[in-house]
C-alpha cells in the first residue's frame, strides 16, 4: 500500500543525498530507521575502547554534583 506523505524541501534534499542507486526513498527511511531501533544496554556492556576511562567517570561524577535535583510533592 502507497501513502503520500509531505516532505520539506530540505528533507527532500537531505533524503536524495542518502538515496543509494537503485533506492526507492521508502528503502533509505527503511534504512535509516533501522539503524535507529532501540537496543537494550546490554548489547553494550564492556565495549568501551579507551583508556580514558578514569577522566570520563570523574567528568560524570562532578556533574553529578553541580546538578540541582527537584523535590517532587505528590
């Protein structure tokens, strides 16, 4: 089944770029959106690739610390 859908001319635009030869515009939305699927965390667990590890988790804890929290009133 065909549906018409509206496109911005800069959608369109963008959308051509990524058109691959021999794509229809449905087969590079199918595409992209694939790659965007939600994975569960776990498919990422120990793929960390650097030795910065110790900075990266200092940077997240001081942030931590300078972030207000909200005291919600039920």
């Amino acid at each position: 089944m065909t549906k018409i859908i509206s496109l911005s001319e800069e959608a369109y635009q963008t959308l051509k770029k990524l058109k691959r030869s021999g794509e229809s515009f449905s087969d590079v939305i199918i595409r992209i959106v694939k790659g965007m699927e939600s994975k569960p965390l776990t498919d990422f667990a120990g793929k960390w690739k650097g030795n910065d590890i110790d900075r990266v988790f200092k940077n997240i804890l001081s942030e931590r610390k300078i972030t207000k929290t909200r005291e919600l009133q039920i």
